[in-house]
C-alpha cells in the first residue's frame, strides 16, 4: 500500500484526502490519504518517516521552510520560494504544484494570458505562486497586500506593479483578471470591476465575492477548481496516471466533527488523552473498554480468558453501535478496534478519527504494568502492531504522533485544530 498525507498548522480542514481518496478508488489503486497534525515541520516529518509515508502536501505555514529542508527542489519550488508537494524516498523531493493550481483554470478558458491584467490581492504562498506563473504567461501583474511592505517585497522580486491596499477599488476597472488568495473577505467593490473580468479565487472553504460577481455576470472560478488542478499534479508526481479518474469536484461529505474517536495501539495514550479533549472540548467522555466492563460487569481480561477474543470484538461491535447517534462525545476506543470490518466501517461513517501514532517499542515500555491480555512478549506485541498499524491509517481523518507528544499537549494540538475548523 502506498501512503499519502498532508501536513500543515492547522490542517484539519484540508479536502485533499478527500480529493485523493476518491481519485484511488476511481481507480482501485491500493493507497491512502490522511491529513498529520503537529507542532512544526520537524515533527510532522518525523511522523512521515515513522508510518512510511511515500508523499506529502504541505500546506500553510510550511512552505518556506520546507524549501530549506528538502534535498532537492524542482526550479518552479526555488522560484516561487515554496515547496507544497515532497516524494518520499532516499531523499525528498521538493516540488510546487500551486503554479498549476493558479494557471489551469484560467488556461482551461482563455487563449492565452499575454498582455492580460491580473490583479492578485495577498502575498503568500498562493499568490507567489500565482505571480510566478502568470509572469511566466507575460501577463501584466499587479499585486495588492494588506502589509505594504511585504507586497512591495514580492512584487518587486517577480516583476510586478504594488497597488496600496487602499486604492484597490480605483484600478479594479482595468483589471482583467482577480486572483484572491487571502482567506478572510475584504471590502473589495465588484461593481467596479468590468463585466467581461474573472473572478479566480484560491479560497476552497468559503466563496467570497460569489454572489456579487454572479450579479454582475463576472466569470467566478472556485477554490476548488485550484485545489484540484494543483492536486492532479502533485499525484503524477506521487507516480500515478493522472489523465482520467481525478475528481473534478470535491463533493463535501461532512464528516462528524462532534463525534471523536481516539485509534491507535495499546499504550498510545487513547485513554489518556481522549478524558483531556473531551474536558477542554466540554464533550462526554466516553471509554469504550470501560463501557464494556461495566455493562457486562466483568473486567476484560476476564472476558477475553472465558470467552475468547472474538466474543470481545463482537461486544466493542455492539457497545459502539449504541454511540453513533451521539453528539459531543470524545470516544476511547481499544486498540483492536480496527481487527472488525463491522467496527472498522461504523467508525469510517460515524466519527471523526484521531490516529495516535509512535513508536510501539514506547507503546511496550508504557503498558507494563497493566492488564491488557493481548501485551504478551515484546515480539507479539510489535508484531501485532505492524498487522494493525495501515489499518489506522486508512481508518484516520487526522493523525497526532504519541512519541513525540505528551497527552496533554496532544489534547491541545486537537483542540486547536477543532476551533480551526468546527
Ligand atoms: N503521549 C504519551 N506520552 C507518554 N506517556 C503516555 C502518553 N500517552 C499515554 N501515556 C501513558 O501510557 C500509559 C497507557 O496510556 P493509555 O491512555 O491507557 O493508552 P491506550 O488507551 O491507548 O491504551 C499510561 O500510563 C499513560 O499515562
Ligand atoms: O489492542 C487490543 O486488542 C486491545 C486493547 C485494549 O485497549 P487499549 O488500546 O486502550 O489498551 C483493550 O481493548 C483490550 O485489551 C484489547
Ligand atoms: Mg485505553
């Protein structure tokens, strides 16, 4: 299996899983995308060794910093400043991919971008990517940016005419295209703008402008269709054929987000963990072994030594069925959780799942005085591991890395990432 994620701070909200996920089962090819929450980079690229990733995208804020860090950078990631895809392998790659996401759309409905003028408002990755290709596309660029200077700054590097932020609305009427890459809406009047213009936004999560440009039968790209373009690319470069089966929309089937469940192996830190969340979230905590232990009345190594092992999975099955239609609640589950398709699927569809990864030698270390009937010798167990460890990693809508993250600061980093996008 080859295995995929995105990286970034926060990154919770990111829909390319859900993009690349689809394009694999188009196309039945044996891979997964997942999205790992961290602290920095560092950390997020020793969780990518870890679980043996093959590829990243990265996403804001590190882009810049993993131009430093990779061992070769393609001459596009040099010259927009920013890596936002890496291929794993006895080195990492650098790549950036943004320029396509910023030119394709366009491309795909207009000849050519000669002599055409694009406004792009904000400075960051987005838009240097986006100034880089137009350029390239000897378009006339202008480039507008909250913080002057920081506008000036990038402007002059590609070549580009610095408007003040200020006096956006006064030049809007010879501008042929708007590209807008900063995620919060700014007072920008669109009736300014002519009627022949486009509106092209590299905002996935939200349609700023949408309306009033509809009004004025501008020509309004979506987010989404950057996402995609930008997308198709890094997954040729992950070593797939691109030409057919990528998805050209990225249908939002909401996952739970009030509904979480903590995965992982024994000594992960589930338990642990999850009570912490579920204080700082003001959601109920719920421990699936221990719902088990009390409802049947017999503590688990007890049931696994009279009744076996499946008769415990086919009781983890009936215990979490009774959850799903719960809200705010923070689920512990156990670490076998993922040995039944049925527990397997029921947690794919109902609950949002945090994969606590690490080292299973830690895992080993942590759970030596406890009771847990499947921590036999230290082989069963690492070998047990290595059986489950893909599974919850297709199982994954967000991964955290336990050996590098005590409880409590794996507690705050999803926090963070639930105010991002709740
Ligand atoms: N991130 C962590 N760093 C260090 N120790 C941890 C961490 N998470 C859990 N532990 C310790 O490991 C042991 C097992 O944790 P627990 O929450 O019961 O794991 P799980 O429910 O995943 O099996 C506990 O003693 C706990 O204090
Ligand atoms: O990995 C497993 O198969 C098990 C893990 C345990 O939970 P933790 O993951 O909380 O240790 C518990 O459900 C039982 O001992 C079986
Ligand atoms: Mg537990």
């Amino acid at each position: 299996m080859k295995r995929f994620a995105v990286i970034g701070k926060p990154v919770a909200h990111s829909k390319s899983p859900q993009m690349f996920n689809r394009f694999f089962r188009n196309k039945g090819i044996d891979a997964v995308y997942t999205r790992i929450a961290s602290k920095n980079l560092k950390d997020a690229l020793k969780t990518c060794r870890l679980l043996n990733i093959d590829g990243i995208n990265a996403t804001m804020p590190f882009k810049k910093e993993l131009l430093e860090t990779v061992d070769f950078a393609s001459d596009e990631a040099k010259g927009v400043d920013g890596v936002n895809t890496v291929v794993f392998g006895n080195q990492l790659k650098g790549h950036n991919t943004d320029i396509y996401g910023a030119l394709m759309p366009l491309k795909k409905r207009l000849k050519s971008l000669k002599d055409k003028k694009i406004l792009i408002i904000g400075a960051g990755g987005a838009a240097r990517a986006a100034l880089y290709a137009y350029k390239k596309e000897n378009a006339i660029c202008y480039l507008s940016n909250r913080t002057y200077e920081k506008g000036r700054e990038q402007a002059k590097k590609f070549g580009a005419y610095v408007v003040l932020f200020e006096k956006i609305n006064s030049i809007l009427r010879e501008i042929d295209i708007i590209c807008y890459t900063i995620p919060v809406k700014i007072d920008l009047d669109i009736s300014q703008i002519k009627p022949s213009a486009i509106f092209f936004t590299a905002i996935y999560n939200q349609h700023f402008f949408k309306e009033e440009c509809k009004k004025k039968g501008i020509i309004y790209i979506p987010g989404e269709e950057w996402l995609i373009e930008q997308g198709k690319v890094a997954c040729s470069l992950f070593g797939f054929d691109c030409k057919n089966g990528f998805p050209d929309s990225i249908l939002d089937k909401a996952k739970p987000k009030n509904r979480i469940a903590l995965i992982g192996f024994m000594g992960s830190g589930k338990s642990t963990a999850g009570k912490l969340l579920a204080k700082k979230l003001d959601y109920q905590f719920i421990d699936l072994d221990k719902s088990i232990e009390k409802g049947e009345g017999k503590g688990i190594p007890e049931i696994f030594n009279n009744f076996g092992e499946s008769y415990f999975r086919n009781l983890e099955y009936r215990y979490l069925s009774e959850l799903k239609d719960k809200n705010r609640i923070v689920l512990a589950t156990g670490g076998g959780i993922v040995e039944s398709q049925y527990c397997f699927d029921m947690l794919k569809d109902y609950f949002f799942n945090i994969f606590l990864c690490g080292n299973p030698e830690d895992f080993f270390r942590r759970t030596e005085n406890s009771s847990r009937p499947l921590r036999k010798g230290s082989n069963f167990f690492i070998n047990l591991y290595r059986k489950r460890k893909d599974k919850y990693l297709m199982l994954s809508d967000l991964i955290l890395n336990s050996s590098i993250y005590t409880p409590e600061e794996i507690s705050d980093i999803i926090y963070y990432e639930f105010c991002k996008v709740l």
